[in-house]
C-alpha cells in the first residue's frame, strides 16, 4: 500500500475485545496490511477510484486453468458490461463431463459494497472453482454505485445470466447446469437472484443448480432510512461489531449510502430485490451455502437468511460461520486457514452440485 493511505501507528487498531476474538494468522494480517491506514469508506468514491484501495494482499493465485477470454454483452439497456470467461484444461474438463456433454459454467459477481470492487477481484477463487469441478466461470464486471445504483448491478448480473443460457450452444456450456454465487454484495446479487430465476425462469431450459452467498448481505432494513442501526434490529451482530475489524458500521453504512435507490424509504429497504430475507416464498430455490463471518456485522442476517431457507424452503441448504475472522476473510487464502477451508467447502459443494447430489433429506 502507498504511504499516502497511512495515518498513524493506531488509526484503525483492533480493538482488544476483537483481537482476542480473532484468530492468530488474522491478527497478523491486519497489524502487517491495515492497523495504521486508512481503509475505503475513509476516503471518497473519487479517491478510491483514482488510488484504488485493494485486498492485494495475502491472496494465493489460484492453480492453472485452460483459456482466458474476455467478451463484451449488451444489456437490456442497451449498455455494455464486460465478461471473463475461464475455461477449464482437457483434463479438468473431464471432471465435469456427462457422457462427453459440455461443461457447467458458474456466474461469479464480486464484491465491493456495489460500489467498489472489479471483475478480477475473485481470480484465485474462480480459478480454484474450475481446477475442481471441471466448469466454465464468468466473471461479471457490473456496472457499479453511485453512478449506477440499485438495482443496475443486479440487473447487469440477470441479463448475463439470461444471455449464458440464451447462448449456450456458442459459449460451449451445460445451460441445464448453471451456479451462481460471490462474496459480500456478490453473495447479495446471488440471493436475490435465485430468486428472480425462480420466479421469471431462465430460457433455452436454463435451470440454477446451486447458489454460493459468501458472507452476504441479505437485509438492508438492518438499519433505518437515516442509515442508523434500528434500535430494534434483531441482528445482534450489528451491534457486538459495531466497531469491529475491517467492515464495522461505519464502513458498511457508506456503501449503502451510495449503492441504495434514492430516496432511501422503508419501501425500498423491505424491497426484496434489495433485502432478499424479505421474499415472500422460498421454495423452489436451488441448493445453497451460505457461509457467514463470526466477527462481521453481516453474521446474523446471513444466519437469518440461512435459516430461512431451512424454515420456510424445500431445498438443500447449509450454512458454515467462519469462526475467529471478519468479513474480508475469503481473499487471504495465503494467510488465514478459514480461508483455505472456505475454497474446499464451497468448491466441493459446486462440484456435487453439478453432479445433482444436493438433495434435501
């Protein structure tokens, strides 16, 4: 990191009830790459765009894959978005194949807050994800807040995912095996839209076969339409980590400050394109993981929305806290063991997936 971002040897220091919370490897970490320095929301979206303020750090590369190619679609609006597609080796494909049939394909959304964040952020975890399943991944590069609030970002994801099972043939994919899943708003995009899927369909006989919500955001009215914590909030972790490491409320509020449809009114946080825990029905939603992180503020709506699916779905669902680490965690693959565990219990998920071996018992 430049020395520009650093402040002084305390600004952003855990706090003990936290440090003795968090597990070693993290706490190594943070004190090595972010205890001193100024993290996103201290900054303006202009400076963070200009100097971007990256998880560079502490992120494996992820093993060797087939070819890299890189598209541009057409949205419904008639704007553009890039995609990456990974493709898997000969040999990888072959983990994948049914009687010689094409290859699965995943739709990965990173995160950022929906203000932040870009289309190579989760390379190592894409990478893996192919290595193990044999499946071909696209990167969505949505187009971002404030110039681009909600639900542009969302809608950007489902028209890719319209136009993967629309062009299947030519993209060299199962359309009948389609996952979707990300990190943080990247987990949000992918609730609500297995939701969408349900509901709308997906053409060409396009079916989602598995969701991926890595600590995701699922519940906007977590706080009010002044963006304070609802006294009310039955999300306890909204206050224990108030100020905890890395996304404390502070840090979180001003990504919806900037992502949320303006007005920000008590229609638009219960909306449940923004808040997914407040869909009507959760049946008929593909098989789910969702993976929470213990000291995040995010942890029990993520809990919440898990249970949810539990309750009230009739589908396969799991749910995995990462214990002793906050809610950047899945990046450090090279620094923190959770993280390690995270790319083999969601890869290997994927993998069962696309095999149709998730089935609710």
């Amino acid at each position: 990191m430049s020395s520009a971002l650093e402040v002084d040897p305390n600004h952003n220091a855990l706090l003990p009830e936290f440090e003795a919370r968090l597990e070693p490897h993290y706490v190594t970490l943070y004190n090595k790459h972010i205890r001193g320095r100024k993290l996103a929301h201290e900054f303006t979206v202009e400076e963070n765009r200009s100097n971007p303020v990256i998880l560079s750090f502490g992120i494996e590369p992820g093993p060797v894959v087939g070819k890299v190619e890189r598209l541009n679609i057409t949205v419904s609006d008639g704007a553009e978005i890039p995609l990456v597609i990974y493709r898997p080796t000969e040999e990888q494909a072959k983990i994948s194949a049914e009687g010689g049939g094409l290859p699965p394909v995943h739709i990965n959304v990173h995160g950022g807050g929906w203000v932040l964040g870009g289309i190579a952020d989760d390379d190592s975890w894409i990478k893996n994800a192919v290595a193990v399943t044999g499946c071909v991944a696209i990167s969505v590069g949505y187009r971002l807040a404030p110039e681009h609030r909600l639900p542009t970002g969302i809608n950007d994801v489902w028209d890719t995912l319209v136009y993967v099972a629309q062009n299947s043939a030519d993209l060299g994919i199962d359309q009948t095996r389609i996952s979707i899943g990300g990190f943080s708003a990247g987990g949000h995009i992918a609730a609500v839209l297995s939701h969408r899927s349900r509901d709308r369909g997906l053409p060409n006989n396009g079916k989602l076969v598995f969701a991926l919500m890595v600590i995701p955001v699922t519940d906007a009215n977590a706080l009010d339409t002044d963006l304070q914590v609802r006294n009310d909030t039955p999300y306890s972790s909204w206050k224990e980590c108030y100020y905890g490491p890395f996304l404390s409320y502070a840090r979180m509020s001003w990504f919806y400050k900037y992502a949320l449809p303006l007005p920000i009114t008590e229609s638009v946080l219960l909306d449940p394109e923004i808040s997914p825990i407040h869909s009507k029905n959760f049946k008929g939603l593909p098989p789910t993981l969702v993976y929470p992180a213990e000291i995040d503020v995010l942890r029990e709506e993520g809990l919440a929305y898990a249970k949810k699916l539990q309750d009230e779905g009739d589908g396969w669902v799991e749910c995995v806290v990462a214990k002793g680490v906050p809610h950047p965690f899945p990046h450090q693959t090279a620094a923190t063991p959770r993280a390690k565990e995270l790319v083999t219990k969601s890869t290997t998920r994927l993998r069962e997936a696309y095999a149709g071996l998730l089935k609710r018992s």
